[in-house]
C-alpha cells in the first residue's frame, strides 16, 4: 500500500504531496475552464459519497469531480438509508465495498471515522471533514486559492494569515493552519480565548483590530453553534462587535489582502459585510476551485499515470 492511498489528513498526505497535487489541481483547474469540462481519466471508476452530516458545498464539488473525471459515482443519502434501520457504520461499508466501490469519500460527525473504515475496505478513502478534526480537501483549495492569487508561488514564506473566529469547533481551521504553515505562512489564530483550542497550534490573540489592516489574508470560521455547550461566547452583538468582519474592519483591510471563508456562511455573525462588495473576496473563487482540487485528489488516488496527459484519453 502506498501512501497515497487514502487523503484523509494534510499531515498524513505531506508536504511534498501537498505540492505535487497543487500541481495537479491547476491542470484540473484548466481543464474545468474547457468548453466540455470532462475527461476520461476515472472512466469505470466507482467513486461513493458517504455524508453522515450536512452538506451542500462538499458534497456537491466531490460529485461534481468524479464527473468531470467520467467516474460513476453512488450517493448514499444516510437519512434514507438502511442506517435508520440500526445498521452499523461498517455493514454498510462492507455492503457497498461489495459492490465494487474504488473510493469513498466520507463526511461523518465523529473525528477518526475516516482512518476506521479504512480497516473494513480496500477502497481508497478521502475524508470530507471528520468532527472537529480534519478537513483536507479545504486546506488543499485554500492553498490552491492563494497560491493562484499570488500568481503561482510554490512558497507562502513571510504572508501573513490570520484566521479568526471559531477556531476550537473547526476542522477547516486545523487543516488550513497545517497547509499553510507547511507552505510557509505566518498563522495567527483570532479569537476568544473560549473559542480557541485547548493545544495550540499556532499562535494566538484575540484583537481582531489589531491585526486587520496588515494581513494579507483574513480567513474567516463559521460560528459552529451546533458543536457547541451555551457560554462559549457571550450573547447579544459582543461577538460580532469584536470579532466579525463588518463595514469598518473591511474598509481597513489592505487593497491586496484576501478574504476567505469556507461557507456556510452565517451572515450578521461572523461577516456582516456583504461580501459580493469587497474586491478582496475570493469566497467564489474557493468554491470554484474546490471541483479542481477534489479532482486533482480523485484522480492521484484512482488514475493511472498517462490517463490524463494522453491526448487521446483527455
Ligand atoms: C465546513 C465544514 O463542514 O467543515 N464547510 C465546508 O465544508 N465548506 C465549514 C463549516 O461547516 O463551518
């Protein structure tokens, strides 16, 4: 087995992976800007998408990647599933490995789930966000994102990130730190001191003020209120006063600084600027280049060499 088997974590993929699919996803980022955005390169391919949790963005973008590679894909949508019958987490793995599934891509609420069902198939496995833990594929467009910002640079030395908000409940905030820092990014967590994790993993503070007009990218957290016990953060608008990006904190912001956010958004919370108005905003640009970057991931794990530069396979 190689170890590019699974992506399920940026720390388990490595940095040297981490560049090599940030490669890939510009070639996917090309192709998904051609006319007819498909290639062959995962024809017979079964790609299956298991999300025990919501999803719009995730599911969608993964779906929308196994197409565009010409792979079949299977959705199983848990609240009409034999799950609601008690069947176990790894019957149903097992029932669909039986069917000949090559990945599962796996959203679930409890963090592990990913590297636990791998015990239980041979498919690959690609975590689409497990608990509080990891969110990789994310981490991959964020990087990919930035990096075609910043015309193509391999290295993020000297920029200066700051992500702010609900670090503590978000997996996207662990992934993105890891990406970023292994890139070269200085990462400086903005939040609560309740809302901060109980390790740290970069850097904190608490001044969202402090550090608006010189960051070269503002990442905003959704506020995960459904991971969380009441008094982690104080009610009416304190919050928002101290730590949203509002109309005043945007018109500090540097003009070549980016504003980034995973969706959903919880607009009036964590922004209450409306971002279509902010020339910094790549919120777009990251959903876009998710289909890209969950390709680029797709076609590493399942593809053969040559299936995807072979003229006559592309
Ligand atoms: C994130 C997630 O589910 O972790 N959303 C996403 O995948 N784009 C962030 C969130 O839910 O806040």
């Amino acid at each position: 087995m190689t170890e590019r088997r699974h992506f399920r974590s940026i720390d388990e993929v490595g940095i040297d992976s981490i560049r090599r699919l940030l490669d890939v996803t510009d070639h996917m980022a090309e192709v998904s800007r051609r006319p007819n955005p498909k290639v062959p390169a995962l024809r017979g391919r079964t790609i299956c998408n298991l999300f025990f949790e919501d999803s719009t963005r995730t599911r969608m973008s993964f779906d929308t990647a196994a197409k565009r590679l010409s792979a079949d894909t299977m959705t199983l949508a848990v609240g009409s599933s034999s799950v609601n019958k008690g069947e176990s987490l790894r019957d149903t793995v097992e029932t669909l490995s039986a069917m000949g599934v090559d990945a599962f891509v796996i959203r679930h609420r409890t963090a592990g789930t990913p590297w636990q069902i791998a015990e239980w198939t041979n498919a690959a496995i690609v975590n689409a966000g497990d608990g509080w833990h990891a969110h990789p594929t994310q981490a991959l467009l964020d990087a990919y994102t930035i990096r075609t910002r910043l015309g193509g640079a391999t290295s993020f030395d000297g920029l200066s990130v700051a992500i702010v908000g609900d670090v503590r409940h978000s997996r996207v905030a662990r992934s993105v730190t890891q990406i970023l820092t292994m890139l070269g990014a200085d990462v400086r967590l903005v939040a609560p001191r309740t809302l901060l994790p109980p390790v740290p993993m970069a850097p904190s503070s608490h001044d969202l003020d402090d550090v608006v007009g010189d960051v070269d990218v503002l990442y905003l957290l959704r506020m995960q209120s459904e991971r969380m016990g009441t008094g982690l953060v104080p009610g009416g608008t304190e919050y928002t006063d101290r730590f949203a990006l509002t109309p005043a904190r945007a018109r500090r912001l540097r003009r070549d600084a980016m504003v980034m956010h995973p969706g959903p958004m919880n607009r009036g919370v964590e922004i209450t600027v409306d971002p279509s108005t902010l020339g910094q905003s790549l919120i777009l640009d990251q959903v876009t280049n998710g289909i890209a970057a969950r390709m680029a991931v797709l076609f590493d794990l399942l593809g053969s060499s040559g299936t995807l530069e072979d003229g006559s396979n592309v």
